[in-house]
C-alpha cells in the first residue's frame, strides 16, 4: 500500500469539470487526487507567421503554476521576467502532444490556444494538463463545428497522458503525487491515443538508471492507467466523443 | 434598471469561499457577480532588505490574471517578460491597502505575500481582489496566532473596496461590471476600513472630468456598498472578525 | 509656519520657462520651488495601431528622472533594463488627464509624445509635469495651427495639478516639499480643469486613514492651488491661451 | 540504403579529438558525420546555492549553436536576450544525463560546468554533445585526481546516447542525419550507461504515433549503435578509461 | 567659412555653468554651440566588487540622451529594456578617460559616478560630455577634501577633449557640430591631458580612409581646440584648479 | 625578447584556413597565436529597414567568445540576457572596419553577416577576427559573383588589423597576446586598407598616457605588420586577390 493507500497500479481519483470558465470556446478544471489544473482552450482566426497559406491550423500550449500551488511560494515568471527551463519544456510537449491527434487541415488556418494554469499541484501537473486540455480542446472544436465553422471534426483520436515510475518501497508505480515523484528514482510520462499506440514516451533515471524489463513495467503499468483516463473523457464529452473518428 | 437588472445602489451577489487552495496559509475564492479572484495569503518568516532590524513587518501584493479570463485571450506578462503598467498600479494598490489595517509590530519580522489572481473578470478584478486578500491575510494571521507565533491580533480594523462610476443612463452606480466599467465616464475605486475612513480613494474622468456634487454622490454610494461588503467579511470570519481591534 | 516658511495654503514659487529646448514643438521647464522639470511635446504625423482609421489623435506621455535628481543616486531605469512600478504609474497618470482636455478628433490622427523629465527633484514631481507637459503641449499644439495642419484648437480646457496632504504638525497643507511629503500622513493628487471640474483624484492614507471631513478640506486646499496655477499658465501662453475653447 | 549510403544500423563516422581548446580542465571536439560540437569541462571550486554544505557536487550543463552552424543563419540567443525553450531543454537533458553516472560525493563540493558548442550541425546535436560531453569529463576528472584533489574517480559508469527514428522509406534507423531528422515521423534519442541501462528515454510522434513493436526495433537499434560509441570512448580516453568503477 | 559661419579650426562657443543641480556633489551644464548636457558628479563610500580591499577607487560613467535632445524623437533605452551600442561605447569612454588623471589610491575605496545627460544635442555630445564631466569631478572632489575626507588631491592632470573631421568642402575642421558630424568623411575624437599627452585617440573612417599626413593635420587642429577647453575649465574652477598636481 | 621570444617588430604565427564550416558562404579559421577565431560570412537577399530602396546593401557584425575561450569561464551573454557593452563595441567595430572597403551599390540590397566566434583567446580578439572576417567576406562576394548574382566585385581594397602598444619592460611592440595586452600602459588598435590608409585606429592610454612621439613609433609598428598580414590574405585568396580593384 502506497503512502495515500493505493494500489501499485491505482490512479488518484480524477474529475474533470466542463464549462468552467466562461469566457474561453473550451474550459475545463481537471482534478487528479489533490492536483487540480484550469485548462483552457481559446480559438484564434490566424496562425503563427510560419503556418500562413499552408491552409492548415496550429495548436500551441502555455503552462503555469499560481506562486502557492505549491508548498512554498514560487516566484512569478512574470516577475523574474523570463519562463524557466522547466516551464518551456511542459508547454512545448502539451502543444505537440495535442498536435499528434488532430487533422490541422480540417482545423483549417487558426490557432488553438491552450493555457494549462496549475491552481493546486501534488504532482503529475504535466499528465493532468494534457488529459484536461485535450477535453477543453475537445469542447472549443465541437463549438467550432457547431457553428459550421469546420465541416468535418478535426480530432482523429483520443489522447491522454499519466505518469509511472518505480519508487524504493514499491518498486513500478501509476500516477505518483508529489511525495513519490520526489522520491522516485526513475520518473516516466506516458502519453497515448485511444488506440493504444505512443505519442510520447520520457523516461528519466534521477540520479539512476532502468532496464529494459523494468521499461517493459512501467510501460504496462501506464497503459492501464491511460485507459481509464480515457473512459473518463468519453465520459465528460458525452455525444462529442462519437465526432472522433 | 441596469444591463443586469440591478439597482443603481446595489452590489453583485458576493461570496467569499475560505480555504480554496490548500497550501497557503490563507487561501479564498472571491466571487463578484462573474468576477472570480483567488486570493492566497503566504507567510514568509523574514522581511525585504528594506526592513530588516526594524522589528516590524511587510505586506506585499502580486496581481494577475489568467490569459483567458477575459472576453479575448491577453498574452501572459511571463511570456512578454514584463509586468504592465496596469498590473503594476494594481499590486501596489493592494499592498498599500492592506498594510494600512495591519499593525506591523505585532506582526514581527515576517512577510505576507498576497496573491491575487483572477480566474475570471467581469469588472471590478483589482476591488474584489482587496476584499477577497483582507479575509485571506486574515485567516493567515489567525492560524499565525493559533500557532503562538504571534501574541497580539495584528488586524486593527476590517478592509473593503468597491467601485462607483458614473455611466450616461443611469448616472453614478455601484459596483460596476465589465459593460458598464468600459462605458463609464467617471470611475472611481474606493478603499474604506470597518471604522469608516479612508484609505485609498482613485477617480478618474475617462476623457471626462466630474464635479464636487458628483463626487460627492459617489462617495455616498461606495459608502453603502462597503458596509455590506463588511457584513460578508464578518460571516466568513467568524470567530476571527472578533480578535479584529 | 512650515518648513521652508510657507502658509498652509500657500504655492511654492512657480516658473514656467518656455522654449526651453530648441528641436521639440514646444518645450518647458517648470520649476515648483526646487523641483524642475522639462517638458516636452513632439508630434508625430500617426497614432498607435489601437487607434488607427479612427480620425482621432493621441497623447502618450513618458516620465523619467536623472539618476542624481534627488539626494541620493538612484540606478537608470534603463541599466536596470526595467521601468518601475512608480514610473508606470506616473506616466499612465500624466498621459490619461492631458488627454481629458484634448479633443482628439481635432487634433487628427496624430500623436503628442510628451516627455518629463525630472532634472531636480523636491516633491511633488509628478503634479509639476502634469501642469508644465499642459503648457508645452498648448505650445506645440499652437504651433500645428500656425502651420494650418488643425482647424480647430484642441484644447477644450486649461489643465494643472497640485499635491495636497496631512501632515503631522500643520494638518492640512498645499504644495508638498519631499520633507513635507516622505512625513505625510494622508497624500492627495488632485487635477482640475479651468471650469474647475475634476480629472483626477488619487488620495492615499500612507499607514494611515482620513474622513470625509479631512477630504473636504484638501480638496478646497487643492482647488485654491489650482486656480493660481491657471494664472500662471494663461500668462505664459498668452495669445494661445485665447484658442482654449 | 539512406541518404548518406549507410545501411539501417550504421552509425554516421565518429570522432573524438582530445585537448581540443587549451584553457579547460577537458575540451574535446566531437565529429558524427557533419555535425562537430566542441564540448568543453570546466572546474569551479564551489556549488551553487541549493548544493553548499552538502558535501556533494554539482554538474551543469550549457548548449549553444554558432548562428551559421545550420543551414540558414539563426539569431544568437545573446541578441534576443533569452534563451529558447529548445536549447533549455537540450542543456537541461545533458546535465541530468552526466549527473547520472557522476559519484557526487566523490566529486565533493565543486562544479563541473559543460559547454556545449555546436559549430557545425547535420543532425543529433544533442546525442552528440552528451557522448562528447562524457570524455570533456573524464578527462577533466582525471586532471583533478591527478592533482591529488579528489581520491577516488567520480565516474561510476561510461555515458553515451544516439538518436534512432523511423522515416518512411526505410522504417526505424539508427543516428539520422538533418534531412532525415526532419523528415522522420518518430525520432527518439537513448541515452545508456557502459551497464547497458537507460538513463534516459525520450521518444516523440512528430504529428504522428507508434507502436510497441515500433518501440521494441527502435531501441534495439539504440543499444547497437551506443555500444559502438562506447568503444570509440574507451579508445579516446586511454588509461582514463580503467579508472571508471 | 563653415555653416555656422566658423574658421576650420575655431570652437563653438563653450560654457560651463557650476552647481546647476543641487543634490551632487559636483554638477554642471555644459554648453558646446548648441549642444547641452547635464553632468552630474555623485560619490559613494564603496567601490565594486573587484575593487574592494584594494585601497583605490573607482570612476564610473553613465550617458543618455532625453528622447527629444535630437531632431525626432528617440526611444528611450528604459523603454526598450536596454542600451544601445552606442551608449554604451560613450560611457565606458567617458569613464576610462576619467580614470586616467585621476590618483585612484588618493580616492581611497570609494566610487566617482559621473552622469553625462544630454538635454540638447548637436553634435559632440561625448567630447563635451568630457570636458563637463571633468569639471563636475573636480567640484565633486574639492568638496571631499574640504571635508577632510582625502588628504591630497586626487587629480593628477587637466583633461578635456573634443572632436575633429574631415568634411567634403572644407577638409579637416574643428569641433564638428551635428550636420558637419553627419557629412564628415572622417570623424576623429581626441582626449587630452594639461600635459599635452593623449588619453584617447578615435578615428573612424565613415566609408572613407585617410592618410598618415591627414591624420597630422587633424591632431594639430585637437590639440589646439583642446588648449582653449583648458583655459575655460580653469576659469570656471578658480581656486581649485591649483590642486590639480 | 618578449615574454614569448618574439622581437618587438614581431607578429604572431597566422594561419587563415578556409571552408572551415560547411554551410556559410564564406567562411575561415584565423589562427594569431594561440588566438583562434572563426569567422563566418552568410549573405541574405534582402537589407534591414533603414536601407530598403537605396539600391545599396549592408554589412553588419556580431561577435561572441565561447565561455571557456578564456582562463576562467565567462557567463554566456545569452544567459546573462544581454551583450556586454565591450561586445558591443567589437562588433561595431568589426562592421564599420569592413564597410569601408566595400562597394555597398556593387552589392546591391543584400546583407552580409559576418560572425566572429572566439573559440579560444589570447589577446587580439578584435584585431584578428577582422583580418579574418575580411577573408571570408571575400570568399563569400567570390561565391555571389561566380554565381553571376553581381557584376562587378564589391571590395575596393585589402583590410587587415593589428594591434600595438606600449609595454614596461619592451616599449612600443606589435601584435601582443594576453599577458602583455593586461600589463600595457598603451594599446592602440590599427585597421588599414591595401592602400596603406588608415580605416580606424583607437588609441588608449589604461590609466596612462601618451605622447606624439610615441604615437608615431605605434603607428609605424602597426604598419609594418599589417602588410604583412595582407600576404597571408592574398596567399589564401588566391585568384580571388586579384578581383579586388
């Protein structure tokens, strides 16, 4: 039994509530155990300079944590005046982990704005972002469509993310909250699609190393978790999950 | 009647939702009408340079807003790199605010950090943010006490802002929202404590000017929405709006 | 008697030297007891991309102080690479109550760059460059007509600022010093129109609060100083002051 | 056969020149193929902040492109005056990967500062710079316990990655290239200890997925390819090479 | 007979007014024909942290232009978050020439900050910064040594400088002003000791050269432009030019 | 006999050694001793902003040393955020020194950028990555003229730079490497056309001065090695050499 009382291969309790800000096309508070993450999803009618006359759209990613999302108050990045390492790493695997699942030819040229705000973080801040974003962007896309913007529904599959890791007492664990990731000695994140196939795989040892069997674990571990992440999604979308091809 | 079916001198429902986020030693959620400001209050146990060996302490205030708590998305001031005018004036608005209720001996040589950060805005963000951070700081001094680290209460009297505004239908108003705010000709925040004084009072003629009469009216107005606003408080406070001097 | 030997409802010595530096359109230096100030207008034949196809003008106005303008050196804003939370504040100030007796639509579609630049520094900085940008601004404005490039004058009013404040010994004082100010318990910026409306107010209680009693006293305080600052301008613009509507 | 004419598990020639740049304790240049980074080791007597008193050192790495070591000239990072969120997350990835086979008690309280400067790229700059950055290392480590300043050798383990990927005319492939970097459709970079274990695993669909039999050939080919780097650092490094546990 | 009607080697009239801001501890205007420029000298008890413990001072020197000292209107380096190339060769000009008459162990551990404001420009603004500077320091240091703050006066020599050309009509004159300074083929600044020594020597051909025997002519033209900006920094220094060693 | 056997009259060994990086279109390896510069020539179709429509094209410069370039590691200017103003200066220099041998109309609108990487330094940075970005200037306008993108060869005349100083122990030598470049009373920077007319020179006394006749002994050791520079770079050019007018 883990230190909250979960099994080996248990997910926090996870809850994702639609239509949570008002303003953005897509909104979303995604909650994972006591990690709780504002997802939301504006829609642009331009792309990025890079993108224009390609006729197809883009989807880019921002992530942040309030100061005291966590224990002790983190200084703004606003006020330190430049994004962390960190920071830049997340925001550029939401966008692109987002991108592998969506026909930016039928999105056509505009811009998903994705904000991932961190209001309460026990770990796995990055995997509850993507599973909460892609729902976000899930509802900003079915507006879309509903108001004939787009004929046919860009999303080609399901995505979710979790992590895993192997921590000293447990060895191979799903979904670690903060007190197991600190503590982890390998730290991995899984991100799926509904069928089942990788769009991003990042394994670390901190401080340590893994093997290809401990691999195979963690991978399987991970799978089994993504699955109910999905279950969960299917859920919350209710008739926009059918418009996935 | 207003847009919104108000009385010229009544307040957008106000609630106030103590312990929001876990990890701060203060934590609410501040609802004004559509306005949603979480206000977290942190303790730090030391001072700025500025006040060290002075045997007192320091109240400061950091303001944002998510990227999409407006109508259209705003580009994060993490990502330009700086912090606007806008926010700017407004952090050290409450900061000066607060400190002006809070007796800063008693306090000792620590910090609060007030962070206000609005989810969703519909007017009003920077007054609801002052009010929400009074009960916030509040909590956190109460729990400050509980824990014997501080013997005096160092709240000497209850804070509360709102704003007034003269608009063409209806002439002054209180508490505006998002429409009426961008229509106003006069505007004018209003910071009183539970005394009935002032502590900070800011109007401004958008390409407007107003007379001693018109000023006078508003003030009246702001008047009477914050004593309700000071009735609120005091519920959500309980038995901590009685160690209040 | 005050510090420099002044009545309570008494102005520093005001000077408004005009013509001050040669290449801007019209330039100042206004000297309020020891603070001086250069002002400077430019105009610029296009408007902000906010404000383009309009057929309205704009006012934008910078404040800055030399390192050594008060008694001890403060770093550049520019080394520091940053403008501070009070600079902001100030030149959002001057900027928004020029522009409350321009009319824009008269003056075009152009910009009136107003720049202040502190040389020497004694209080009350921010209220001297509102009432000398006011002078240079009617200068360069004067100077637009002469060339025929604007029918009509776009000032619709005169415009000046004083400080206005409590402090220990005296109570209620016009025309704040630094000494005067940096002991101040209650600190008050009033701007008035000619007609003798307001365009701003901003009071602070510093640690402090006031009542509406003292209110009323500072701003009859306020509207003396004023109205002797009206004189001032009119005699330094002379013919130009007659174009004022 | 690719491109370049080699065969699906054939590495790009390798070379590893030692003493490279004369001022640092280790500065080797790494050729593979086209792509060259010179990969400097620098000792500093001391550990950053979060470190001191631990008794522990550090490792911290920095990576840069000369502006012309691509095809067309990209701004230097230094002109914009931020860093990009690609090149954080490459130095990050390299500092955690040697982090991982470094005794940091052994090491005790200094820094090892590793620079990373690619003058020349065609393609896996950063699996290039981590297998380089390695023997900058030892070799810099050596030096130290030569002077008799550390009596045990810090490296617990040898330390190289390639990239593998799969690209649509030839499937999964071992160490691309830039043309076929840009055109695989999953590129995944391996990082692995002399034991054979992973330190690091970080595999991405670009716009596209894969699965884990795809997985399975891929890092096979991996393991093959960093194997062959393994023995190229042992001959580079000499009687060095021994002293590594 | 030049534009302004000069001799090819005649100076713009110069003047030095003394105390022109009250809070340095030495501070003049400066005035080269058109060209204005405040400088101020301020000193602090300390030195930077590569000077300390060494027992001399340091001078150091900043420079800036208000955005409306030229013709249109310049950005102001606070602004844009960062200084030019340009002002940044001015001040650490002005700052080395500065050092090399002063007697920094005479100076003891403390800072010379010297600022060099232009409030007018028309051409040579650094060479007229110089010569004013050298003047504000000397003030600056009388004042410490009527003090009984330093024992011997740490000026070893007179310095001044000013700035020679080649211009198309005329060929080598002295003392260019700004449409002279635009036209020029070639654009010399010499600095100069009372000894008749060189501290500094820039030429610069603007896509243009010049040959051994016009570079004489332009240094006999400084040399003597130079002597007539010693006799009027005596004049202005009285008393205290006598201390210079 | 200098410090590294070399006579005063002496330079370095130097060795240009082209097509070092593969991808601009010029580019060279100098080598001035142990100073190791590369220099790289990119050219781009099209000018910046201030020189659209002039049928004239531009050259600019940047300038960088790798952190470990040096005794001790500097802080990369991309992680500090900003360039040092000593960058500044060299990189200004470096294009200025190359515009003036170039027919900027025979270029037509394009611009070449030259980058000088210091990849290990021993004094003459500067001086060096002129001379070396002169040659893969050339290479690269070679390059644009074989491809008959322009008619006539753009350069007008050879460019090379040295730098001489003034020495405790030696007086007056030429080309000096670190140790005597930090223990020089004088150092003077000397950039020459074929034509043996000077481009620019920068003479400056550290905390010393210097006289006329010291200025000529300088001057006439900066000649003698820049000629021979001019060797080295019509030896490299080759057929090349002979297309400068």
């Amino acid at each position: 039994m883990r230190y909250d009382g979960r099994q080996k291969m248990e997910l926090r309790p996870v809850e994702i509530e639609t239509g949570y800000i008002k303003h953005p096309e897509g909104s979303v508070l995604i909650t994972v155990g006591e990690t709780k993450v504002i997802c939301n999803a504006s829609i642009e009618d331009r792309v990025p300079p890079f993108m224009r006359n390609s006729g197809k759209g883009w989807i880019t990613a921002e992530y942040s944590m309030l100061p005291r999302a966590t224990d002790t108050r983190n200084i703004r990045e606003s006020s330190k005046g430049k994004i962390s390492g960190r920071t830049m790493e997340i925001q550029r695997l939401i966008g692109r982990a987002l991108r592998a699942v969506v026909d930016l030819e039928a999105l056509g040229e505009r811009t998903i704005w994705i904000d991932c705000d961190v209001i309460q973080a026990d770990g796995g801040t990055r995997t509850a972002s993507i599973t909460g974003a892609f729902v976000a962007m899930a509802l900003a896309l079915g507006k879309l469509q509903d108001q004939n913007k787009i004929s046919s529904f860009p999303l080609k599959s399901f995505l979710a993310a979790t992590s895993v890791g192997i921590v000293e007492e447990h060895g191979a664990v799903l979904d670690l909250n903060y007190v197991e990731d600190s503590q982890a000695m390998v730290d991995m994140n899984i991100i799926m699609t509904g069928e089942g196939e990788f769009v991003e795989l990042q394994g670390t040892g901190e401080e340590a190393t893994f093997t290809m069997n401990q691999l195979q674990e963690l991978l399987e571990l991970g799978q089994t978790g993504i699955r109910e992440l999905f279950d969960i999604q299917k859920d919350v979308l209710g008739e926009l999950a059918d418009r996935i091809q």
